[in-house]
C-alpha cells in the first residue's frame, strides 16, 4: 500500500493558493483542507454575533466553541456548526476582517490544533498562511506560491467581475498591498517562505501547469518516502 503523505502550500492573498490546492488534492485523491476559510468563518461569526474586533478573548472563547468541517464536491464547502457557510465568508466585510482576526494569537492556536487534526497522518493538501513553517512543518511538500501585485488584483477583479460585482483595480492593488503587509509582518506565524519550500511564480503560469508540477513533486516525494511503494 502506497503511503500518503502531506503537502502544504502557502502564499500571499492573490496567488492562486485556493485553485491549485483543490487542483493538486483532485490529482492525487487527497483531502483538500482551505485553512483561510476557518480564519474567515471566525470573523463572519464575530461579525454576526455583534463582537467587536477590540475584544479579543471574547473572540477567542467564541473560536473555542466553533465546530469546523469541510465536504468536497462541486467546489469544497465549509461548515460551522453544521451550517454551510462558504458563500457568507466570502463578502467584502469578512475579507477584511479576516486577516486582522487572523493575527489574534489566541484564535491561531485554536485553529492550528484543529488544522492538524484535520490533516491527521496524511492524504491532505492544505493551504494558508503558514502551512510549512508553523501548521505542518513536517509536510514531505512544501511550496510557496507567488505572483505579482498587479497580477493577483487583476485575477481578484476577473472573479469579482465573473460574479456580477464592480472592482477598481487599483483600489484592490493597494488592498493587497496592504494585507500583505499585516501578513508578513504580524508576531504570531507571519507569512514566510517556509524553510524547504519551493517557490513557484504564477505570474506566467497556468492553473493546470501548476498543478501538474505539484502533483509531480508529490509523486517523487512518495515514491523516495520510507514505508511507500510506487
């Protein structure tokens, strides 16, 4: 029997992290675990209970309380408390508060322990912020993806504009800059480069191009893991 293993893939907002990973998962028949979505789901339940983002031991003791689990299928849903909210977490107002909420120490913690659950002893493809450096730092792939600032507001404005909704381009530039910025330098597990990880630009890449060397990457891993056949 041919072990599974675990691939962590982290990036920047913008960078495709959520396409390829479901992509990658689909290939190799491995669950596909969106870490951003659980940060997501805690700032829209915030937002619904009326929790101010300056109290953060209520949102942390709320966090405590949440159940998560995901189902795939037609696109991978998320559930909170039983309750399907994969179209809820995706407005403008969750978007923003998402990475502020995210930087709560408590709230990391909780979510981290769940993640690893999540990936339990492999077969997973999770995605996020952190994945190789603090969620799965033992994960046999890792890869960082990237892209330009200006290609990743041009694919946020193609998908807002697919769902009939109006974007300025340069306003959602400096949005990313500005979410990079909170990312990559917020105290508890920054955005990074995970040490061996592979970066991989997307700027000039195809969706299926990425996923191809991913799922290639994992091939050989598991054919070189100790305990696999192949």
């Amino acid at each position: 029997m041919t072990k599974s293993i675990s691939i962590a893939i982290d990036g920047p907002a913008g960078a495709g992290k959520t396409t390829v990973a479901r992509g990658v998962a689909q290939e190799l028949g491995y669950k596909y675990v969106d870490t951003g979505a659980m940060y997501r789901a805690v700032a829209w339940k915030s937002l619904q209970l009326g929790i101010p983002l300056s109290d953060e031991a209520a949102i942390v003791r709320m966090t405590e309380g949440m159940h998560f689990d995901f189902s795939e299928g037609e696109g991978s849903r998320i559930f909170v408390d039983g309750m399907d909210v994969s179209g809820e977490i995706r407005t403008k107002e969750v978007t923003w508060l998402s990475s502020p909420v995210s930087a709560i120490s408590g709230v990391r913690r909780i979510l981290v322990a769940r993640q690893r659950l999540l990936a339990g002893n492999g077969g997973v493809v999770m995605e996020g912020r952190d994945i190789g450096s603090v969620v799965l730092p033992d994960a046999q792939v890792k890869v960082f993806l990237t892209a330009s600032v200006h290609e990743r507001a041009r694919r946020r404005t193609s998908e807002l504009a697919a769902a009939g909704m109006e974007a300025d381009v340069d306003q959602i530039c400096r949005d990313i800059e500005e979410r990079d910025h909170r990312d990559s330098t917020r105290f508890d597990s920054p955005l990074v480069q995970a040490t061996g990880a592979e970066c991989i630009d997307t700027d000039h890449l195809s969706i299926e191009q990425v996923v191809d060397k991913i799922v290639t990457m994992a091939e050989t891993r598991i054919q070189t893991e100790p305990g696999t056949n192949g």
